[in-house]
C-alpha cells in the first residue's frame, strides 16, 4: 500500500539566515573520519582539520551533516553540497573510508560509531550549536537510521531527509554477494536480511523528523524499497519524486523538495541539543 505523500504540510523554502553565509568556505573534504586503526599521527591531523573547519561555525547557523551511499565518496555530493552553502547552511560531511580507504563499503553500524564520535565530539566543542538536519544518500540514509534509532543521534538532530535509502532493503544487494568480503554491507542491505529487521523494531524518536524521498523510476532502490512505514508516525513523511537513483544528488526539483524539508519548522525555536550524558 503507497504512503500518504504529504508535502502540502512543508512551508516553502526561504533563505537561511544570511549571517552564516561568509561562513561557508570549507568543502566536504575539510571534516574527516576514519576508522581507529589509523596511526596516531594521522589521527591527529584529521582532528587539527576538524579543528579548523569548525572555527568557521557561527551561532545562529544552519548546520547540515552530509551522508554518502554505497561505493562512493563524499566527491558525489560536491553539487549537493553547493546548494546548500549558496543557500546559507553550513555543511558538515563525514568520510565513511572502506575499500581503498575511499569508498563506503563498510558495515552499516560501525559507520553510524563513526557519526557518533563525530557529532559528539563537535558538541562538546560547540554545546550551543543548533541541532542538526543530517541528509543521507542511498546507504548513507541507512547509518544516520541507525545513529539515530541505536546509538543517540536523536539527540543532536532535528531532521533527516533519506534519498533514494533502501529503507526495506533492496533485492539487487544479492548482485553484492561475491565481494561481500570486501563490502560487507551489501548483506545487511538484502531485503528482509537481519539488519533491516532490527532496523524496523521500535517507533522513529518523536522529535525527529524523517523525510524519506523515493521514486519509482529508481532501479537500484526500486519501489516501495525507499517507503517508510509511516503508521502512527507523523513526524515520517514519504514524498515521491521523480528520476534515477543518481538523480537524488542533481536533480534541481529534487533539491527543491529536500529545501522544503530544511525549512520546515525553522521559524521556530530550535530545541536545545540533549546532553550526550547517559
């Protein structure tokens, strides 16, 4: 059964606050994490590069936190990216490493550790900044699912917008299964497999929004894959648009409608980020 498309509730997009704009100068590349076998001196330098990109974070700013699918790195969300900077958000990404040291590859939970120890380390540093609205491609949709849902990211963000995100898995992950050694992922990515299962257990954090955008014309996340099971939810919006699965990150009308999603609620007082205490 199709999810209700509701987007007569989004307000329609104004710009973000000007002040942030001169902010924007860093690119994707500037926020980097990698996973903990990297020496100590490499280490050190990702966190002087985080260092320096977060200088440039101004209170009253919007930030946005970037996520990349399967097989690609943060260089697929350059267009994306400049939107939103021209726009007025200030854009956060996490490298998600894998094969190569490059491509996302890995497990889908131990990429969701790698945004937490991010996110929390950029909020003890920055207590004060607004929360975030994290925008996830593909895979990606699926680490800031489990970050939120599993690991507490539901207190640091406000709204997440999937694109093109095998919500219930998608049947051409068994086209993955001979290098599943060297992606791992593409098994809890299996329509019906384990990990999709327990992804589904429990309600989605009630303050947090989920704005799952989907197409049929999809052929690597084909429909319904992309649907959210919105019943009783109705912080979880499932909007159809139209293109391919690369589309998601071109698309102008796409972008519009992941604009629609940013302002949603902006007029309003930003709710003050949870402490990561437990």
């Amino acid at each position: 059964m199709d999810a209700a498309i509701a987007r007569d509730s989004i307000p329609a997009f104004a710009t973000a606050d000007a002040a942030c704009a001169p902010l924007f100068r860093p690119s994707l590349e500037t926020v980097l994490v990698r996973p903990r076998r990297e020496s100590p001196a490499v280490r050190a330098e990702l966190g002087a590069r985080e260092t320096a990109e977060e200088a440039e974070l101004g209170l009253g700013c919007s930030p946005v936190l970037l996520l990349h699918g399967l097989f690609s790195t943060p260089r697929t969300l350059k267009v994306l990216e400049r939107r939103l900077r021209n726009d007025g958000y200030h854009v956060l990404s996490v490298r998600l490493g894998g094969l190569a040291g490059r491509f996302n590859t890995r497990r889908i939970d131990a990429l969701a550790e790698l945004v937490r120890a991010r996110v929390e380390r950029l909020y003890s540093r920055h207590p004060k900044l607004e929360p975030l609205t994290v925008i996830a491609h593909s895979k990606g949709g699926l680490v800031a699912s489990y970050w939120v849902k599993r690991l507490g990211g539901h207190r640091f963000v406000k709204t997440v917008v999937t694109m093109g995100t095998p919500h219930r898995g998608t049947p051409w992950a068994w086209l993955g299964l001979p290098i599943a050694a060297l992606a791992p992922s593409v098994l809890q990515m299996i329509s019906g497999s384990a990990f999709i299962r327990r992804l589904k257990e429990g309600a989605w954090p009630a303050h947090v929004r989920l704005v799952s955008l989907y197409s049929r014309s999809d052929a690597i996340v084909p429909y319904p894959a992309a649907v959210v099971d919105a019943q009783g939810q109705p912080q979880i919006q499932n909007v159809e648009v139209a293109g391919a699965h690369k589309d998601f990150l071109l698309r102008r009308r796409i972008y519009e409608e992941v604009r629609r999603a940013l302002r949603f609620g902006e007029d309003r007082p930003a709710e003050p980020v949870l402490s990561s205490a437990a």
